[in-house]
C-alpha cells in the first residue's frame, strides 16, 4: 500500500482508474453496515436528486409549451411536445454555432495537448538551469484565471487582428490551458522509470525517439485527462467569447444561449429545448470519459 | 535525471540544448505571448485615459487606481467577492467533507452516484446561469412548486429581491460546485491506506474517534487544495452573475462581483484604461490572497506527515 503514495500510484490510478476507488470494504464501514446502509442511501439519493432535478427539469421543460409553462410552471410535460426541439435543430444558427463551438474545442484541445506535452517532458526528463523557474512559472498560471486577465487580453487579441476570428478564442485558450497540463503531465511522465530510458538508449534510441516510442504511448491516459478537461473548458467558455466575437456568424455556443434567451426571452419552451441542446454534448463527452475524469483529479491533487 | 552515459557521448550538449529549445519553445512562447505579457500591458495602460483606439497618450498617473479605490460601487463589489469567497468555504467545505465520508462506505451504484453528483460541474456556466433565472423567477417553478406542496408562504423574489439574492447565487455557486469538492474528497479518502483504520479499531477506536483522529488530518491537504481552487474560483466569479443578473441589475440586486465591476466600467463603458486598472487590482488582490494562503496554510503540507497528525 505504501507504494501508492508515489508518483507510480498516479501511473496506475491512470491505467486502471477504476481499481483503487472501489475499496475492499473498509472495516469500520463493514461493521456499521446494518443501520447506516438506509441512511446512506437516502442521503445518495436525496443528493443526487438536488443535482439533477434542475437539469432535468429544463431538458423536460423543451418537451412542453408555453400555455404549459405558464399555467404550470414546475409540472411535467402534457401532453409531450416535440416542436421546441425539432426547431431548434432545424435552426441553421444553432448548427453553425455548434460547428463553431467544435472547431474550437477541438483545436484548443489539440493545442493544450500537443504544446502541453511537449514542454512537460521537457520539465520531467531534461536537466537545465531554469527548469524550476520554468516550472514555478507555468505552475503560477493556475493563480489567475482567464476572467482577471481578459481585458488587456482582448487588447492583446486585437492588437493582433483576432477579433471576430475563431483564432482569437482558440490561442488564448490554449495559453490558459497550460497551467492545468503542465501541472498533471509532469508528474505522470517524471514516474516512466530511467531504466526504460537507459534500455530505450542502449538500443539506440536518441531522447527525441524514446519520447515517441515510449512517452506517447505510456502517457495516454494522462492526455486522455487532460484533453477532457481540454474540450470541457473550451466547451463552456463564455468570457472570452464574450469580447472576442461580436458578429453572430462566429458566435460559439454559450454566446449563442444568451443571444437565444434574449432574442426569444418570451417562449421560454424553445430557449428550454435550445438550452438543454446546447449541454448535451458536454454531458455525453464527460459521461464516456467519466472514469479518466476522477482518476486524473486525483493525479492533480496529490501532484 | 540520470543521462545514460552512452547517450551524452553520441548528441553532445548542443543537440541537448536544441531539444530543449525546440519541446519547450512553442508552450513558453504562447503562455508569454497571452498570460504574463497581457498582465504587464494592463500595468502599463492602467496609467492612461484610453479608448482602445490607437496608442494611449493622455497619462493620468494613479488617477485611475485612486478612483477605483475610492469608488464605493467597487467597495461594495470587493465586500461580495470576499462574502462569496468565506461563505462559499464555509457552506460547500464541511457540506462536501460529509457526504464524501458518507458515500465512501461500500454503497452498491457508487460509479453512478460519481457521474451524477458531477453533472452540475460539467455543465456551463451559460446554461446553468440560464436555467436557474428561468426557474428563480418570481412567477417561476421554485415558487410554483411551493404553492402547490402547502409551503406557499416561503415563496419570495429569489433574484431581485436585495436581501436575498446574494444567498440565491451562493444557493447556485454551491449547487454547481460541491460535486467537484465531493469527487475531490472521494479521490482524497481512497488514498488513505486501510491499514490505519485497521490498527485504530485494534486499538478499540471508536468511529468518530476515527474519523476526527486519522480520516480528516489525513485528508487535510485535498481539502487545503479543494479550499484554494473555492478560493480562485470565488474571486475571479463572472458567468453565473453576469448571465443570470447582467451587469447592471447586479448593483441593484447586491450581486455583483470584481469581474463584473471591471467587464461593465471598461469594456461596457469603453474605458479600456480604467478597464485594465481594474485587472491590476484584482490581479493584486488574487495574488496576495493567494500568497497569504500559500505561506500560511499550504507550506504545512510540505512538513512531514507526522507533523501533519497533530494539527
């Protein structure tokens, strides 16, 4: 047990991330089982329903009508209607804020992970001398978040010519990303043992080929962490959307939630069934990787 | 790092340095370019009066920063950014260090408990923001559902009313954000090794006993990181209020925070000058706060684990 303390705990929490979470049974709970066991599972479900109610309710709220909405705001659909939906997704505006929204998770992920990857290796296997400077710098970035710096931000992105392009969300995302990725990468690539480098040196590999050979593919499930966290942030991004597109036409779509809401603020059942649209990919993206999520918070914690 | 002998002898330091340059070169260039060089250029328009158009040339010296510290709407906002700050500490911390004991127990479902306490984290801010101020409205289905289960008498102005709005968007903050703190305490207590329990309950330990001796000084640093992220977040809080109040009914509502001060009196107002004053300030605010708890908290995690039991 006293193994996982280590760095080497990550590597595996990162291979099989379901494993150490499923205990063997504590024995303290072992033995209060009997009258706790209700009462846990009550407070579960109580829990979970405080959570998911409100998202339910707007999902359901889409399958509804205004006359519904009005005369009875918190009851459930009836009769279910499927109109607020099939508009939506009919709408040219929502699928091209889709596309908008991602393109740019996309890239922004592929940007955090490539640039991400490549300096944490630096930082984990070279030696030089301002490596820890390099570190505390990158590590520092976690302190200020995009919101502090957005104004002389966007007057970076104009300067540069950015505004009403999709690039001008994109870069500074990836630059902001970083911080996160640097500080799980490193730690996860620091704990690939020196013997697999010596061994991979010894058969002729140069530095730049044992990272391709046997880097990438021991790291994937730390990338595979931070490219969620990647395309979630990107995802629901709205502030610097906010200042950096103004034209309808590159509008992401948080950017389009609002633009929405406020266009339609008086059929309340289409922004329902706008908004529920507009997580779901969110949800189903986080819900596929669900294991990766909470087994690389616990690399972050403990790294 | 060990540099394997043979390797040192074939690529020299030259080709070592350019490895370097090359892997690290790209990240540092962009995290400059968009992270510390924006931060430097604030400290530098912040002296001026300026418009965003063209170069800034009307210097004002501190003028700027003596308006801000000296407007009380900015006041007021600093008072609900550091209430949202403790209160969010207080409300979420002990709320997600109780479930997190409590759903560590050997529950059937457990991986499905972990996706759905998670679901409010993952959904954006936007939509949630949306959501919430369609249901908090006064003739909405917070109030709706009180008048029909007999508790009429506690439906209120959720959003508007100034007494309560600022628990309202606490009441969100907590919702959105304690699934987060509970899978961080989760991920905390799993790394406890069983072996202290076991010898404790030898010991003939009760479960409180435990729980206060060995469960929460061993979780102590996720929860001294959980607090610093709550911390961060707290400070820097812009989406939920900016989409459920705007910026301008916020002042009103008593829900305003520093991001919203500073998006409405520069970018709003065009006053990119006091705009990124501002950004000084809070960049100031969140690096003290930050270092204050750096020195005095976090510095105990970097003690021994022996030290560590005796808090």
């Amino acid at each position: 047990m006293s193994a996982t303390a280590g760095a080497g705990y990550w590597v595996r929490r990162g291979v099989d991330p379901d494993a150490p979470l499923e205990p063997a049974g504590r024995p303290h709970g072992r033995q209060r089982q009997k009258w706790t066991q209700p009462f846990v599972y009550f407070v579960a479900l109580l829990f979970i329903g405080v959570c998911v109610a409100p998202v339910l309710y707007v999902v359901a709220g889409g399958f509804r009508t205004n006359a519904q909405i009005t005369t009875s705001p918190a009851a459930l659909p009836h009769p279910w209607v499927t109109g607020n939906y099939a508009g939506v997704l009919r709408s040219t505006t929502f699928w091209g804020e889709f596309a908008n929204s991602v393109i740019v998770a996309l890239a922004s992920t592929v940007g955090i992970v490539v640039l991400g990857l490549m300096v944490s290796f630096v930082l984990a296997r070279y030696d030089f001398r301002l490596k820890g400077a390099m570190y505390s710098l990158f590590a520092a970035g976690l302190m200020f978040p995009l919101v502090i710096a957005i104004t002389p931000l966007y007057i970076v992105v104009k300067d540069l010519g950015l505004v009403d392009n999709l690039l001008g969300v994109i870069v500074p995302q990836i630059a902001f990303g970083l911080p996160m990725t640097v500080i799980i990468l490193v730690p996860f690539l620091r704990a690939i043992p020196n013997e697999i480098e010596e061994a991979a040196a010894i058969d002729g590999a140069s530095r730049l080929g044992f990272f391709f050979r046997m880097v990438l593919p021991l790291s994937v499930p730390g990338v595979v962490t931070v490219s969620i966290l990647a395309f979630i942030g990107s995802w629901n991004n709205y502030v610097l959307p906010l200042y950096v597109l103004n034209s309808q036409a590159d509008f992401t779509l948080p950017l389009g939630v609002q633009a929405f809401s406020s266009q339609y603020s008086t059929d309340t059942a289409k922004v329902l069934a706008f908004t529920s649209l507009a997580m779901l990919p969110a949800l189903v993206f986080f819900s596929i990787f669900e294991r990766r999520i909470v087994g690389g918070l616990t690399g972050a914690v403990k790294g | 790092m060990s540099n394997p002998l043979g390797r040192v002898r074939r690529s020299g330091r030259g080709r070592v340095r350019l490895e370097i340059a090359l892997l690290s070169g790209p990240a540092t260039i962009v995290f400059l370019a968009f992270v510390v060089f924006p931060v430097v250029l604030a400290a530098y328009y912040g002296f001026y009066r300026w418009h965003g158009y063209g170069a800034p040339t009307d210097w004002v010296g501190l003028n700027n920063y003596r308006l801000i510290l000296t407007d009380p709407a900015f006041r007021q906002v600093l008072r609900h950014s550091f209430m949202i700050m403790v209160l969010s500490l207080v409300i979420q911390g002990p709320l997600a260090i109780a479930l997190a004991l409590l759903l560590n127990q050997k529950v059937r479902g457990r991986s499905v408990i972990r996706v759905l306490i998670f679901v409010p984290y993952v959904i954006s801010e936007v939509v949630v923001g949306t959501g919430w101020s369609l249901m908090l409205q006064s003739n909405g289905a917070l109030n709706d559902l009180l008048r029909h289960s007999g508790l009429g008498f506690l439906q209120a102005d959720w959003l508007s009313d100034p007494k309560l709005a600022i628990w309202t968007l606490l009441a969100i903050i907590s919702w959105k954000y304690i699934g987060f703190a509970v899978i961080l305490m989760l991920a905390g207590l799993q790394s406890i090794p069983d072996e202290l329990f076991e010898a404790a309950q030898i010991d003939g330990a009760s479960y409180w006993q435990i729980q206060r001796r060995i469960t929460l000084p061993l979780l102590g640093p996720t929860i001294r990181i959980w607090a610093f992220l709550s911390i961060i977040g707290s400070l820097q809080l812009f989406d939920l209020v900016y989409i459920i109040w705007g910026p301008y009914v916020s002042g009103t509502a008593g829900t305003s925070t520093m991001a919203i001060y500073m998006v409405a009196q520069g970018r709003n107002a065009a006053n990119y000058g006091y705009g990124s004053a501002i950004a000084v300030v809070m960049f100031l605010i969140t690096l003290i706060v930050a270092l204050i708890y750096q020195r005095f908290v976090l510095r105990r995690d970097l003690r021994g684990a022996v030290t560590e039991g005796r808090t």
